[in-house]
C-alpha cells in the first residue's frame, strides 16, 4: 500500500506561513500571563484513563463519546489528554504544589485531543492554551482569570466578542435545583433529543445548553440556576458581576449555559466570538471555578479556577494579519562570500536569507537572486558584487524606496541594525 501524505482526520500540518502566526501567539501569551503572575507547566499528552473519566466526568460527552483510549504493551488503560485541567491537578497535587502558600497560578498550552466530527473549527487534535489558579475562595480570582483572558484577546487584537457569564451554584444548593429540573422536565422528555433523555438522569443540568432547538423550545420556562442560588452562592454571583464591570467589562449573562465538563462549582463563563470564520463554533475559549476537583483527587480541599482558550480558533480569527517581512537578504556575485556575511549579520541578530537553488552552479545572475529576496518580502537587500567585493563593501538597498548606501563591510551589521530599526 502507498504512504498517504495526507495527515488523519481532523488533524493538520502548521505551515511555514502559517507558523508564524502561532509563534507570535504563543509569545504574546507567554509574556501576557507571565505579567499576571502565571508560571508554565508543562504535563504529558498522555495520562492514565481514570484521571478523566473521574476528573471531567463519566456523564459528559468527552468522556462518553470522543476520548482517544488505548492499552499500552503492559495493558494500561491509557488515552490521549482532551483538555488541560486534570493532567494540572494531577501534577498539582504530585508535586506537592498544594503545601506552597496560595494562590497557585499556572499556564499551558499544548495539543488536546477529541473524537469529535471534524468541522470548520472543530478538529480531533486541537491546541489549547489555559490557565488554572489554586487556593483562592472568594470572587476576586474569578476576576483576575477572566480580565486576563479578555486583556489577551485584546492583546490580538480581537475586539468583537462577549463575556458570558453563570453560575451553577455548589453542592448546597445544586441537588435541589438539579430536583426541580427534572420535575419540571419529566412529563417533556418524549419531545427531546436522545442525547437530552440521556442527561435526564445523569446529568439535567447539561440538558439546558443543549443545541437542539426543539429541546431548547421545552426549556423556554425553566427556572434558571441563578434563581436558585444558596446564600453564599448569591453572594459571590452578585459580587462576581460587580467586579467584573468595575474592570470594564460588560458580562452578558447566559442562564443556559453550562459548559461541557462536569467539575464546574459556581462560576461558569465562556468567550463567544460571533464570526463566520468560526463556521458554527463560536465559543473560542471558556471556563469557570472547580472547588472540588483537587479533594476528588485526593487532596485538601483546594478551590480553583481556570479556563482554556482553543488556539486554533483564535488563529482563524487573526488570518487577516500581513505575513512578516524578511530584514535582509543577501545577493553576491560570490555564493561563499554571500554566506559568509549572511552568518556575520545573523550573528549580530539580523534575521537574513540568501538565495540557493534547487539545481545549478551558485551563484545564480543577479536578477534571479534579486526575484529570491522579492519573493521573501525582504526590507533591505545587501549587495556584494564584484565592485563592492574588491574593495570590502557593501551596498545595502532599501526595497521600499529603492535608496542605496554603500558602506564598509566591517560597519554594515551596525548600520543595516539602525536602518531596521527606523522602520
Ligand atoms: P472546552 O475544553 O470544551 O471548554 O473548550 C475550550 C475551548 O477549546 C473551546 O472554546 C474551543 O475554542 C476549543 N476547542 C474545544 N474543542 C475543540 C475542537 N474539537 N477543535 C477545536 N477547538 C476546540
């Protein structure tokens, strides 16, 4: 059988051309979370099949329907991360994080992996960036995640989104809420999805962010979780709110939405960008307070909050940014010398290129190589031909305004660095 090039469903290559952008997203978020206090940690791709089946849940639909699992030669059950949160506490408690003073805040970025039907905008490996923040109780947190996840997308220079947010109140007063729902919602089920009757008894409060219309017609004129808060829960969610604006943020508040991973206490939020790039899939990143995760654990009782952005969304957002242009690239009528000076000027930390064929004697005529630099967007182009050669210069040419400036080669690195640095 041939070799396939083409990579498995729902995967893709990230290009030269397309690398970029993901570099300068992922440096951006690096320096953006760093400044918030946030240190990296980096945990496996993979991780023992119980941490997610308890850690996101048995009744969600990643865990029941689109997890990557597979025995490995010893036969343990093992399966490919489908998000971040619990390889974090995992490592969290492993690491004896949980005995540094609180709060604990950690980032990371990195493949996920989901059976999911690929989409525009859904794929089976997907890459995620997240932040999780151990060992604080109170509202204030819940603030800090969320500004820095707005700061970020305006860091982008993504501007047209919303901020939804809810609350799906704790284990006070969740059981009674999650009561009533299927009191209201027992004489409907005949008019929902298979999915929805399913929920029913695992999990009715999923049934409420169903994507159904019909099922969500049946929903209409069910009490939300917000009216039906306890005290202390009443009390962060009014708080939450306040802060929230007092950073300027307006939130759009979403009874109906849930999110899909069952360790939510409390805070929920989701970041929708209402984009026809992003086909159906508006939601570019979301995420809410975990209370309970750590103790499940095994650990101390930990609150937590956190949430994950999807990379690859946020880059079909941003595919309107220019490619970056080259700084320099080198033409010669020596090919040797050509490299030599090209390795001078990356030594001085000037990103440059020179021309290599792909068959022939080097060095090809001049115009062939001046097409090279113009192909590669280049800033500036260093000519070195036999003239300069001779007397150890160089001409730098400015492929904006077509000026040139001949200078001795010794001086060309400082010079060509001031010139790039008018630009
Ligand atoms: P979740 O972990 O389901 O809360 O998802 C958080 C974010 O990850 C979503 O808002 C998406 O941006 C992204 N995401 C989730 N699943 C996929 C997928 N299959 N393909 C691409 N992005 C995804």
């Amino acid at each position: 059988m041939e070799i396939s090039t083409q990579p498995p469903r729902g995967t893709s290559d990230i290009l030269p051309g397309q690398s970029e952008h993901w570099q300068r997203l992922e440096s951006l978020a690096k320096d953006h979370l760093q400044r918030a206090g946030y240190k990296e940690i980096r945990t496996p791709t993979f991780e023992h099949t119980e941490l997610f089946k308890r850690g996101v849940g048995e009744t969600t639909d990643i865990v029941s329907k689109e997890m990557y699992t597979f025995s490995d030669k010893s036969d343990r059950s093992l399966t490919l991360r489908p998000e971040g949160t619990a390889g974090c506490v995992r490592a969290f408690l492993n690491a004896g994080l949980h005995r540094q003073s609180p709060p604990v805040k950690l980032w990371y970025q990195g493949p996920m992996y989901r059976y999911e039907r690929p989409q525009t905008g859904r794929q089976r490996q997907f890459h995620q960036l997240g932040i999780e923040a151990f060992g604080s109780q109170g509202p204030l947190i819940d603030v800090e995640v969320i500004v820095v996840a707005h700061d970020f997308l305006k860091a982008l220079g993504i501007e047209d989104f919303e901020v939804q947010l809810n609350s799906l109140g704790d284990q006070a007063c969740r059981p009674a809420y999650r009561e009533l729902l299927r009191e209201k919602l027992r004489s409907r089920l005949d008019k929902l999805c298979a999915d929805c009757k399913d929920r029913f008894e695992r999990n009715p409060l999923r049934m409420l962010d169903c994507k159904v219309p019909t099922c969500q017609e049946q929903y209409k004129d069910i009490p939300s979780a917000i009216e039906h808060l306890c005290d202390d829960c009443q009390t962060h969610w009014q708080k939450l709110i306040e802060l929230v604006e007092a950073q300027g943020i307006k939130p759009v508040i979403n009874p109906r939405m849930v999110r899909g991973l069952d360790y939510y206490t409390r805070t929920a939020f989701e970041f929708v960008a209402k984009d026809k790039r992003l086909g159906t899939q508006s939601s570019i990143g979301g995420g809410g307070r975990y209370d309970k995760l750590v103790e499940m654990f095994g650990g101390p009782a930990t609150p937590a909050v956190g949430w994950a952005f999807g990379v690859d969304r946020l880059l079909m957002l941003l595919s309107d940014t220019t490619a970056s242009t080259l700084p320099a690239f080198v033409v010669s009528s020596n090919a040797e010398k050509a490299l030599g000076i090209a390795t001078d000027l990356r030594r001085a930390g000037i990103t440059t290129e020179l021309d290599f064929p792909g068959q022939g004697q080097l060095p090809r005529n001049f115009s062939k190589q001046m097409q090279q630099a113009n192909k590669q967007q280049a800033a500036f182009v260093v000519i070195l031909g036999d003239d300069e050669l001779a007397k150890g210069e160089a001409t730098i040419k400015d492929m904006k305004d077509g000026s040139q400036k001949v200078v001795s080669q010794s001086e060309l690195a400082s010079v060509l660095g001031i010139e790039l640095q008018r630009k």
